[in-house]
C-alpha cells in the first residue's frame, strides 16, 4: 500500500521560514510537505509525507529575493497499492454508473458498475447500490465500511498542453473530470463489499 521513493529536488526556502526556535533542517522538512504532501507524482503515487532527508547541499541566497536554494535528496512516504491488493474504504456516493470510495486520506477509488456482484442493480429511490441475491437484497449505502481489491490504475498528466482555454463547454467539463491518480477497483468476489455483510462490524470504526 505504501512505498518509499527517492527524489532530487532544488527547494526553495523564505527567509521567514528561519528563526531562533527552528533549526534549517526542519525548515527544509517543512518546505519539502508543504510542496509534495498530498501531491500525486506521475506513475509514482500520492505523496503522503516526508520519510528522511539522505542529503543537502549548502543553501544559496538567491540575489534580490532573500530566497534559500537548497539541493536536496530525499524519500517520501508514497500511497500506491499493487493490483490485486485488498483494502478497506467507505462509500462516499453512488451513481447508475457504479460506486466512488475513500480512505483517510484518499479519495479517487472508483467501482465501476460492472465491477459489483452479479445481480447488482441502481435504486434511484434508495441513492444506493443493491445487491439481489435469493429472496434477499443488500445494500452498498453511502458511509459504509467496504473490503475492496485494487483492479487497475488510471493516470492522467495535468501538465497544461497550451496556455489556450478549452475551445467548449464539453471540453471543459471532461479536463474538470480528470484526476490525476484514480484508482480502479473490484467488489464482486465473496468477502468484498460491505464488512458488515461478512463480518458483522466496522474496522473504521475500530481504528477512529
């Protein structure tokens, strides 16, 4: 679920970052979260937290700015689970194309529709997926705790290709659409899904 990756980077540093109570090491620890924290790195993850500094040159005042520059090398905490990997999440909503999960800190997990339990269907009525089987129907409700296994991932670079706005209204909403790092994901085996279904409690409850 989590790796370490090493990065190169220049960091720049504010002089208002430096003071008596803080040493420049942790001025550059908060200034390598502050730009990569909750950032995703093209196929390579979403970025959690700094894990340790490996190294750092001496800091260079930029000319007429003030600013630090510093060359540093460095492992980040990264959020990239492999295929196949089983999880827990919650449902944050539901729509007749399938089901978006989260976790703590990430949010872009999608379930596609044909990624459910055969003999799924989308109850407008309910705002929910239900699962038919036999004389009984299960529900996906929203908020509740799910197991789900990782199917695919889906990478889009937000790099900006022209400095031109999109040429219509369609375009616009499809580049609004695009998230950088989605993660495909899969409920339709025995044992994924709703833990309570199989379990009878909450493992997000537990850890809360």
């Amino acid at each position: 679920m989590f790796i370490l990756t090493k990065i190169a980077d220049l960091v720049q540093i504010e002089p208002k970052h430096f003071s008596p109570f803080k040493p420049g090491y942790q001025a550059l620890a908060d200034n390598i979260n502050a730009k990569y924290a909750n950032k995703v790195i093209q196929k390579i993850g979403h970025c959690i937290c700094l894990y340790d500094i490996l190294a750092s040159s001496d800091g260079l005042i930029g000319s007429g700015t003030g600013l630090v520059n510093v060359n540093v090398e460095f492992r980040l905490i990264v959020f990239r689970p492999f295929k196949g990997e089983v999880m827990i999440g919650r449902i944050s909503s539901a729509t007749v194309d399938g089901i978006y999960l989260r976790t703590h800190f990430f949010e872009d997990i999608w379930v596609p529709k044909g990624n459910l339990p055969e003999g799924s269907y989308y109850s407008p009525h309910e705002g929910c997926w239900v699962w038919k089987t036999g004389d009984a129907e299960l529900f996906f409700d929203t908020q509740e705790t799910v197991r789900f296994r990782v199917d695919e991932e889906d990478w889009h670079d937000q790099t900006p290709i022209s400095a031109q706005p999109p040429s219509n209204e369609d375009d616009f909403a499809v580049k609004e659409k695009d998230v950088p790092y989605k993660i495909i994901a899969t409920m339709e085996d025995a044992g994924l899904g709703p833990c309570l279904w199989w379990d009878g409690d909450d493992p997000m409850e537990e850890d809360a």
